[in-house]
C-alpha cells in the first residue's frame, strides 16, 4: 500500500501537469483543487523540491512548477521519493537492501522467490508509468465516458 502522503504527491504533480509545461500553480490552488490539506502539501513540495522534481517561483506569477516535463517523471519515482522502498520484504529492495533477520538462505527462500517476482512486476508498471500516462489515460476515459 501506499502512503496518503504518496498519494497527495502524486495527485500534486497531476494537477502540476495538467496545467502544463512551464505554467506554476499556488500551494494553495493545488490543495483546493486536490483537496489536500496545504500544511501537508508544503511539506511534500518541498519535499519534491528538494528531489529534483518540482521548483518554486516567488513573485506575482510564482508557485511551483515541473522541474522536468511529465513524460519524464515516473510514478516508482515519486514513489521512492515519498514512501522509499518498493519492496514487500528488505532482502528485495535495490535502495535500502537488508536480509530478513530469520532468513537461512536467500537463494532457497521460497517467500522471496515469490515476492519477487511480485516486486518486479510491480516496478516494472510504477517505472513505466509517467504522469503523462495518467492524465492521458484519464483523459482517455472521460471524453469515452
């Protein structure tokens, strides 16, 4: 599962995108827009910020911004960023490795084996998957709809 906090950054960037390369939105235009509670949103842009993703502008047409273009961030991105890991198990993960306290042997765990190739399918979709995938996905369904 993924964390509230993961799920408001990730809703952020959308809206981010949606406005469109180059055009900043106001923290607080965002966590109306969102319904994200702005204390929390400041702390995740920042958070972002601090990440290479996003970038804030002071002024009369200030706010944030993409720092790179919404085909070129990743939903495992974000991910990482916000909620670190993504892996069921410590002995799967590529960032934070750690082998399970109980485990005899990693080549012969068959919870592991499984679990990873669960964790490698997952990747494989969060890496794929930009937030220009999702809003042209969601865009996609409502002029269906």
């Amino acid at each position: 599962m993924i964390s509230q906090k993961a799920r408001y950054a990730l809703r952020a960037l959308i809206a981010l995108s949606r406005a469109g390369q180059g055009t900043s939105l106001m923290i607080s235009e965002i966590a109306t827009g969102q319904d994200i509670p702005k204390k929390f949103l400041e702390q995740i842009l920042l958070e972002l910020k601090r990440n290479g993703i996003v970038m804030s502008k002071r002024g009369k047409a200030g706010g944030y911004l993409l720092l790179k273009a919404p085909e070129a961030i990743s939903f495992g991105e974000v991910l990482r960023v916000i909620d670190g890991p993504i892996a069921p198990l410590p002995c799967l993960s590529k960032i934070a490795y750690r082998r399970c306290v109980d485990c005899r042997s990693e080549e012969d765990c068959e919870i592991r084996h499984v679990f990873g190739k669960v964790t490698d399918a997952t990747r494989a979709v969060l890496d794929r998957t930009t937030l220009a995938d999702a809003v042209r996905e969601v865009d996609f369904f409502e002029k269906a709809s």
